[in-house]
C-alpha cells in the first residue's frame, strides 16, 4: 500500500526544511512578517540581523538576566514554545513573539518587619495553596528549575529549601504565564531567598567577606580606574576577569 498523501507532504516539508538548513538559512516569522536569517543564530541574533534593535526585552545576552522571554511556536505544530531569545536557536518555520515583561502582581512586605515562620509564604502568596501539581511551571523553566518542587517546599513552610531550589532563577516569569493557578513563583522565590539569607542562614561566608571589604573600602581605587579606562579595556578586563572557582559556595555558605 502507498504512502498516505498526509505522510507525502510531512516528508516534503521536512526535506525542504533540511534542504534550508543546510543551505544555512532558516525563514523565521517576526510579528507575523516573513524573514530569511542564518541557521545557527539565536533567536535574539535572529531578530536583529532581520533588522529589530532591542530597546528592552534584552540584558546580559548570557541566560542570565531573564529579560528575553520568548514565545515561539513552529508551524503545523500545536504545541507553544517558550525560552530565552539569547539562547534558543531559531528553528525554520518558528513564529516569535517576545514578551516585553510579565505583569505578575508582586505582595509588598517589609524585610525587617516579618518573620521566617512557617506560613509566611503562604500567607504572603496564598495561591500557592491551589497548586495542582500539573508541573507545567517546571516544564517552562529554561533554566530547568525544579520549580513545581520549590512551590511544594514552600506550601510546607520548608524556607531554606525553596529557597535553594530556586537559587538559579532568573525572574523570567515564564512560569507564571503558564501556571493555571496564577501563582508567581519568582517572586515568592526571592522572598524565601531574602528570608534565608537574612534569618536562616545569615552567615553566608563570601557575603560577609564581600560586605567587609566594602565596609573597608577595598575596591574603591578599582572602581576609580574602572571609571577612567575605555569601553575596549573595560572589554579586555572582562574577558581575562579570574572567575570563581566554585560559584556554589555563596549558597551554602557555612
Ligand atoms: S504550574 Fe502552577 S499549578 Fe501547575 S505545578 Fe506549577 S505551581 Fe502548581
Ligand atoms: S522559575 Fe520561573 S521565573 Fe524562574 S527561571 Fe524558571 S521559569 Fe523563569
Ligand atoms: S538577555 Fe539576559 S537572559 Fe537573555
């Protein structure tokens, strides 16, 4: 028996996919406008090589900021994607959209007006109470957090843990966009996290070092000299900077 007509054209569009990306070009779709751009590009690079200059939506260009929430979605494809425009590479096909921010409400609190207890994230983000463990916010993370997991931690009143599981998130709120219970985990996060830092755990070693030099004045010269110099040696200094050997260790502290 031949070949449906459905699997003929599946098989035609990938070939012509492929044929593309090896002849190094992708069409990728931006506001809903037709653009050829190299294969291998980020989405970020992708977007500025059709011609985009970002005005916000961009930070630190190295996954590390979460300023450049994306959502994509390949065509024929159901599915939404959702990443980092500077470090997601554009796919043939892929329409983009970049969310310029995710307007989460935000409780207010005083950090040295409340306490570690039990229930304090619970009564600061009560929502979280109507998590249905769909693990959707853990699938979006692009920084794979166990995110579902810190949420749990918090339901329990467990501050220190959710507050390293969450340790690497960087306030994309890709989470939150997606989360059928309208719950905002990076901002419940960084309030574990404050609340660790301040009461749980306060004396994380290279926080204390770090807070004494200053008191010190130690890098006051540094900064001197870092004002005066060119955007060229600000670069030179950048790239040959002495990185930490274990950058874990301001987490645990001890
Ligand atoms: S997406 Fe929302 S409801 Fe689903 S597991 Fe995460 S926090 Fe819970
Ligand atoms: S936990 Fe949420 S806000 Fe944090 S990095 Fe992951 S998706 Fe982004
Ligand atoms: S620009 Fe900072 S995470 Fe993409």
């Amino acid at each position: 028996m031949g070949e449906s007509k459905q699997v003929l054209i599946e098989k035609q569009k990938k070939k012509s996919k492929d044929e593309k990306t090896k002849a190094g070009e992708v069409e990728v779709f931006i506001m809903g406008k037709s653009y050829k751009v190299p294969a291998g590009l980020t989405i970020m690079k992708a977007l500025e090589y059709a011609g985009y200059r970002f005005i916000r939506g961009c930070g630190c260009r190295a996954g590390f900021c979460g300023a450049c929430s994306t959502v994509y979605r390949i065509e024929d494809e159901q599915k939404l994607g959702f990443d980092l425009a500077c470090q997601k590479v554009v796919e043939d096909k892929m329409y983009l959209v970049q969310l310029p921010f995710v307007p989460a409400s935000k409780t207010e609190y005083d950090i040295e007006k409340i306490l570690p207890s039990d229930t304090i994230l619970l009564e600061m983000y009560p929502e979280i109470a109507r998590c249905v463990s769909c693990n959707t916010c853990t699938k979006s993370c692009p920084q794979d957090i166990e995110t579902m997991k810190y949420i749990q931690m918090a339901i329990r009143g467990d501050i220190a843990r959710c507050a390293e599981l969450s340790f690497d998130c960087i306030q994309c709120g890709l989470c939150a966009m997606r989360c059928p219970a309208d719950i905002k985990h990076y901002h419940l996060a960084q309030l574990a996290r404050r609340l660790r830092g301040k009461y749980i755990d306060p004396k994380s070693k290279n926080l204390a070092k770090r807070l004494k030099e200053i008191d010190n004045r130690k890098y006051n010269d540094e900064i001197e000299k870092l004002i005066k110099i060119t955007k060229k040696e600000i670069m030179e200094l950048y790239k040959n900077r002495k990185i930490e050997a274990d950058e874990t260790e301001s987490l645990g502290g001890d």
